[in-house]
C-alpha cells in the first residue's frame, strides 16, 4: 500500500455544511441515511467521499438519482456531475454491525450498538470526507427497539441528538442500549447546569461511583488550572466490553472501554482506580485540546494527545503526589517509549508517513509528546507557558490546527525563538546526554555532551535544546544551588558554579527534565548519599534506582553480589516513616527485567534474559533476607483496619505493604500472604497476596479459590489470566498461556481478553524471550488469527517482537522467522502487514 505523507497534505476542496444522519439499527442490516450539505471548490474538482464495507442502496444529488459505483475505499462523484455552488447529497447505505469483529465503525459488543470512529472508522459508517480538517454540525436520528439511544451534543427528543458544535467525523458516537445511568449535576463555573451520566449495564450500576467522582474533579480542575468550561448540556459516558483502546473522546458522548469506568473495591485494585481517574480525566480534557481543537491531519496527532497527556499528568498529580506521579510516568515512558525509540519502530513525535494511522498511537505520540510539553514549559516557564495556552485556546478555537499553530502561540506569547525545539517533533530517538565533571578550588565546570544516536530512515540528527534541571549539594547533604535549568543546546558545553566552599554532589536532570538517557560515572557511594539526601524527590529515587541497576548489572555479567551498603541504603527508607509510602514502595520495586535488558544492551552487551531473571530474583532473595527481621512489624504497622478507600495515601500504604510481603514470602514460604490473601477485604489486597504466592511457584489453590470467587465477573477474570502468566516460571509459561486459550472463558475477540493473556505473555520476559521459541511461535499463530477479525489490535500486539535487534544470533533468528510468516500471511491486515515491515527494517 502507498504511505501517506505530511508532505503531501491538501486542505479539501469541499466544505460540508451540515450533516443529518438517520440510523434504523438491526444487526445484521443497519441503514444509514446521511444527508450532507456540501459548499463546493471553485476549482471544479471531482468529489471524493471516504466509504469502507458499504453497500451502497441511493444516492441523491439535490434530489436528482445518481447512478455510481463505489471502490473499494470510496465514491467519486465526478465534477460534470456537480452543480456550483451549494448542493445536498443524500446517500442511503447499509451496514452490517454484528459482523463488524475489528471494532471500528459501528459494531455490537453485548447487544449494544457502539462506534468507534478514530482514527478513520466513520467511513465505515457511511460515505463522507473522513478526515479531520472537515469540520460539521451534526443532527442525528436513531431509531430502534432499544430504550437508551444516544449520539453527540444535546438531546432534541427521543433518539434525536443535535451537536452544534462544528466537529470532524472521528468525533462522531452512537450507542444504543438496555442501559441504565448513574447521573449527577455538575454546575459550570459560569453557572450553567450540566446533566452527567454514565450508561452501563444493570448489573455494573453500583461500580460507577468513582468514575463520575474522576469526572466532577475533572470539570472542577480543568475550570480552574485552564479556565476550560464545559459547553454541552449534557455528558454522557458508555461503558462498553469490547473495545481496542482505552477510551474515545466522542464530543459529549464518551466510550469507554469498561475496564477503565468500572469500579469497586471488592474487583478493582488501586491501579485500576489511579487509571480510571486518570483516563476519565483523559477523555475530558480532550474536549478543549482536541474537539474544540482539533487536528488538521493525523500526522498532527500529538498535538491534541501530547497536549492532553501532558493534562492528565498534571491532574493527577495534583489530585495525588506529584513526586509519585512522576516517578510513574518516568517508569512507563522509559519501559514503552525509550524502547519504542531504541529499535525498529522509532519514529517522530509528528511522524512524516504511515501506511495505517492506527499504528501511530504510541508511547512516541502520546508519552513524549507529552515530554516535550513539560519541556517547553520548563523553558518558557509558568507564566509563559499560561499566556500560550491562552492565546492557542483564543487563536485556534473552532480550528483544525498544526503543531506550527502551537509553537507560534508560545513564540508570540513568551518572545522566544522555538526553531531549534521543534526538533523534538520531528526528529526520532532518545537523545543521551553524556555528562562529566571537574571541580577546583570553589568552582565547579559540568561538561555536557549530547548525541542523538541514528534511528530508522534518520542517519543524521542535529542538536536539540535539552532543558537540564540541576541542583548542588553539600557534602553534608544541604542544598547549596536549589534546582536551576541548564538549556543545553549545542553538541558540546560547559556550565560553571563558583563560589562554592566544598566539592558539591551534583544532582542532575531533577524531576527527569528531558526525555534523555544521562551518561554519568557515577561511584555507589554517591547514588547511596543522593538516595539519602537528594532534595528533589524524583532524583532521590532515580539514585536508588541507578544503585540497583548497576549492582543489578553486574551479578548478571560476573555474578557479584550486592555489598552490604546497598542494603544499609535500602533499609533506611523502607522504614524510614518520614518518606511516603508510595515512594517507598517505588524504592523497593527493582529494575525490571526488560529494563535490565534495554539498559546492558545500551552498554554493549547482548542480554541474556535467563541470566537477567535469575540475579534479579537473587537480588530479590538478598534484599528479603537482609529486611526479613523487621518486615513483620512493616506489615502490621501498614495493615489498615478500616474500610477500603481508594485515595492516594490509603493507596501509597496498600503498596508499600504489598511490596513488604513479597519480600516476606521469599523467606516464610508463603505463610503470610496466604493468610493475607485469605482475609482480605479488597481486591489490591486479594491480587497482592495471590501474586505474591505465584512468585514464589505456589498458589495454586487460591487461583482456584480466585475463580471460584470470580468466575462471573470479567473484569477480575481477566486479571486471573494474566496472573499465572505473569508470574509462572520462564519454562512454563509457553505451555500455561497455550492452555488458558482452551479455558472455557477466553474469547479473542474480546481485546481485553486477549492482552490478559498475551499481554502477560510479551511481559514474562524470561519466558517470552525463553530459549526453545515456543513463546515467540505462540503469539505469532495467535496474531495471525487475531488479525483476520481485529486487525488493529493484532497489530498493536506485535509490538511485543519490537526488541529483536537487542537479541542474541539465535533469539533473533527465531524472532525474524516469526515475523516473516506473518508477514507471508495471505490476506494480512495492512495494520499487521505494516508493522512487520518495520520491524523486518
Ligand atoms: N483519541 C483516542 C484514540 C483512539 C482510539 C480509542 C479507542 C479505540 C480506537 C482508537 N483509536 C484511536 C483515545 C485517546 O487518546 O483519548
Ligand atoms: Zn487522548
């Protein structure tokens, strides 16, 4: 297939006026009547509507039959057919919504009708203009059996919907539904009323609470931190079973997967709390930076993703901690993005082609482009980085813009000249800032050097301004030079600090200020000062990180133990009470054994994954013996007796004491867990324990117990799944995931089934990356199976074979000889048969 290119970008000849759609649901033949008001080019050019799997039944150009044939990617109505000026086109298709497996378009999960239309699934809906430069106001009628009907905008009688605001398709939404709401009133800060409410089935009506309490924050925050109102009378959130992302910003009409609505603390750990504020928050905050916004094409889609990330970031920062929250989001861009970079598939933040816009919802898009947002703040500031955000909400507000728009505003606004900084945009890769120090007499120079390492299709890369927040030291751990950014912006550079009375411990890339990889000798000694007295709370954690890796490191590659002032360091903030427990337990959690492997491959080595699981288990054992006499008294002093409640610091002491019984089960045998798993009154606790036991090869009968317990419900079953998985053995896991796809309860056609399952397969990386193959051989039958109903999610899937290059000759081989037999697929999706490409090279 040919790529699409940014270069190539046209706006449309054509504007559409208005839109009128009428649905007449039934499964296996909805029609849709779509009644478009078009203004025509006065270039007199054909008109070419977008359409997919539609059988066309008329269509109708001011009345007038047209007789046309549709390809199979769209209809041209050629220019000697149309009139100047204004016209009407009013097409009548039908569509097959209880054959629709892949999820895009209108599809049935459950016997509901649901869309989900972005990137490009309108199209698949009826024939229209399918991008989002094309903006409409749109009335919409439903008619069906069913009670509950719902689509954009304001209600204008039963199964009438009028959205006024101009919106592209993708924002387009219809559910209809035996549904039941959880309502709420939210009153704007101009005083106009807003109905709330969350629509799901009777059965799930009292595991809403937490998510319409994460939507009235939201409202609350975005009023006050961005004087964003809402602008609807209504907000409607579904919750749906089947669905490929998270959630869909719809205007006024959000879906979400119901993973992320869904909650009580009998099913939902605190995970799945933190996630579901922070998603709601998400698909809220995408009503300014992304529907009043919008994007002109989709190569500018960070542009509403970076920018709402970034958002929800903040939020839950400020409704949690801040420090934790960071560390979080650190975590996660550094295991998704910074791997993203590093191997076949890096690509920029605005990307310059693809051949299916679905592959380009990445950690790169999402998590970076967040990155680089709170690297421009950094850079022009809070008030700066307020006028900007005024000025784009003033200046863009009904348009579909570009991420020139967005450095213009901050350009005008703050005066400053962002040429150099758009190369975070365009240029892929995680920069490495190589940094080396001298001090003499009261004056300390850092040399800072940055190398922005070649990624696919880009050889070259020039310097970028890297925003590096420094803070100094004293030897007795007092901060002599609170956080200070350093703006390095040429290839090599020099910053001095004189006047100082002692050699300083520098503490640098505070509060991880750029997305770079830092390059720094660094002794133990230090890392364990920092992880003391570091005053930026995400670099003290970062030290303890630093420390386990580097120790981490070298039992994989000359089997050395840890030295006993790693364990001295490490005890002193399990049990130091003036820390958050949230942090602790983030202390306490070692490198993961991906990360392990990312990181010995970025020195040189090849990974060996079964070394690399075996010292981190050795290290696990060495920590649990060196806590195990005061992990007792952690356990009581954090064992909550009250009832459960899912804020932060409740959430911080459940983790804390979580980590503490791992630890524990590592030298009990399992008797404490089992005695935690047994009496416990929430599901963070329940899980915790049960985890804790299938890492230490037990388990087995509370697994039973679990489903016993859960068997009805799926959203806790899909945590059974991916437990075993996660947690067995290298050696078994092939073999166990192969049998869970027998269980009676898997069902690929369900995503949220198939990445239980799966998902846990790609994250068992001792067992995925085991040396028979058989992991490798597993995920790519299921791929292939997976891809002839739901391409999109098959495609996301294969990421998993994205870090073949870091393999050794053997691991690699076999990888590529996977993903060439996918690739040989007859019928291969072109969402899987693009991403095998890349990752082929
Ligand atoms: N903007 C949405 C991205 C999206 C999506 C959601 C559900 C199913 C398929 C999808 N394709 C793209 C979600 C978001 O970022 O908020
Ligand atoms: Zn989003």
């Amino acid at each position: 297939p040919t790529p699409v290119r940014l270069a190539d970008y046209r706006p449309s000849p054509w504007r559409i006026d208005r839109v009128a759609l009428q649905f007449r649901l039934a499964p296996r033949g909805t029609t849709v009547t779509a009644r478009l008001e078009i203004s025509s080019a006065p270039g007199g050019e054909d008109l070419r509507l977008d359409g997919e799997g539609l059988r066309l039944l008329s269509l109708r150009l001011d009345g007038r039959a047209l007789d046309l044939r549709p390809d199979d990617r769209g209809l041209t109505i050629p220019a000697a057919d149309l009139p100047q000026g204004a016209f009407t086109l009013e097409s009548v298709v039908e569509i097959d919504p209880a054959d629709n497996t892949a999820l895009e378009g209108l599809y049935m999960s459950k016997g509901m009708y649901c869309t989900q239309c972005e990137a490009e699934g309108f199209r698949k809906i009826t024939f229209y203009p399918d991008r989002p430069d094309v903006m409409a106001p749109f009335d919409v009628t439903i008619e069906s059996d069913l009670p509950v009907l719902l689509s954009n905008g304001n209600p204008a009688g039963q199964g009438r919907w009028t959205d006024p605001w101009p919106k592209p398709a993708y924002l387009f939404a219809l559910v209809a539904g035996d549904l039941i709401a959880h309502s709420a009133r939210f009153t704007t800060a101009s005083g106009r009323g807003v109905d709330l409410n969350i629509w799901v089935r009777q059965c799930d009506e009292d595991h809403c609470a937490y998510a319409m309490d994460s939507l009235i924050r939201s409202m609350r925050w975005d009023e006050q931190v961005y004087g964003r109102e809402y602008d609807l009378d209504v907000f409607n959130i579904v919750a749906v079973d089947d669905f490929n992302m998270g959630a869909m910003e719809n205007k006024g009409l959000n879906i979400f997967n119901s993973r992320y609505v869904l909650a009580s603390p009998e099913t939902a750990t605190d995970d799945d709390y933190a996630r579901i504020e922070a998603i709601i928050a998400h698909e809220y905050f995408h009503n300014w930076t992304g529907n009043r916004i919008t994007c002109r094409d989709w190569f500018q889609l960070c542009l509403k993703e970076g920018l709402t990330v970034y958002r929800d970031q903040q939020f839950s920062g400020d409704m949690r901690s801040h420090a934790v929250k960071r560390i979080e989001d650190v975590l996660m861009l550094r295991a998704r993005q910074f791997r993203e970079d590093a191997g076949p598939l890096a690509h920029p933040v605005r990307p310059e082609s693809y051949v299916e816009i679905n592959n380009f919802y990445t950690a790169t898009v999402y998590e970076k482009g967040a990155e680089v947002i709170g690297m421009l703040r950094r850079l022009v500031g809070d008030d700066g980085y307020a006028k900007a955000l005024d000025l784009y909400f003033a200046r863009h507000d009904g348009e579909a813009a570009t991420i020139e728009d967005w450095l213009a505003v901050f350009e005008e606004a703050t005066g400053r000249d962002l040429a150099q900084f758009k190369r975070w945009y365009s240029e892929a890769g995680t920069p490495r800032v190589r940094v080396t120090e001298q001090y003499e007499a009261g004056h300390l120079t850092l040399h800072l050097e940055q190398i922005n390492p070649p990624t696919p299709g880009q050889p070259r890369k020039s310097p970028k301004v890297i925003p590096i927040a420094v803070g100094l030291l004293s030897p007795e751990g007092r901060e002599v030079l609170p956080t200070t950014v350093l703006e390095l912006t040429g290839a090599q550079q020099a910053f001095s600090f004189d006047g100082l009375e002692a050699r300083p411990v520098v503490s640098i890339l505070r509060g991880f200020s750029a997305p770079v990889i830092l390059e720094r000798a660094v002794g133990a000694a230090e890392r364990a000062f920092l992880l003391e007295h570091d005053t930026d709370p995400f670099n003290r954690w970062e030290a303890g990180r630093a420390l386990a890796k580097d120790l981490l490191a070298r039992m994989v590659t000359d089997g050395t133990d840890p030295g006993p002032d790693w364990m001295t360091a490490m005890e002193a903030v399990t049990f130091d009470d003036g820390l958050e427990p949230a942090f602790r337990a983030l202390v306490l959690r070692l490198p993961s054994e991906d990360d392990m492997a990312q990181t010995l491959h970025a020195a040189g080595h090849v990974p060996d994954p079964a070394a690399i699981h075996t010292a981190r288990r050795r290290m696990q054992a060495v920590l649990a013996n060196g806590l195990a006499a005061r992990l007792p008294d952690l356990l009581a002093a954090l064992d909550d007796p009250g009832p459960y409640t899912p804020d932060a610091a409740a959430a911080g002491r459940r983790a804390l004491r979580m980590a503490a019984l791992s630890l524990l089960s590592r030298v009990d045998g399992g008797a404490a867990a089992r005695a935690t798993f047994t009496t416990a009154d929430n599901m963070t606790v329940e899980v915790g324990a049960l985890a804790c036991l299938l890492e230490i090869g037990a388990g087995d009968e509370e697994l039973t117990r679990f489903a016993t317990r859960w068997g009805e419900d799926r959203l806790v079953m899909d945590k059974w799944f991916t437990l075993q998985i996660l947690h067995a053995a290298p050696e078994t896991v092939a073999e166990r995931t192969e049998a869970l796809t027998g269980h009676a309860d898997f069902d690929m056609r369900n995503p949220n089934r198939f990445r239980a399952i799966f998902g846990a397969l790609a994250a068992n990386h001792a067992g995925f990356h085991h040396a028979d193959g058989a992991s490798y051989r597993l995920l790519a039958d299921w791929l292939i199976r997976l891809d002839a109903l739901n391409p999109q999610t098959a495609a996301r899937m294969s990421t998993a074979f994205d870090s073949w290059s870091r393999m050794d000759v053997d691991r690699q081989d076999m990888i590529r000889g996977e993903l060439t037999r996918i690739r040989a697929t007859p019928g291969l999706s072109r969402d899987l048969g693009e991403m095998t490409e890349r990752m082929l090279g």
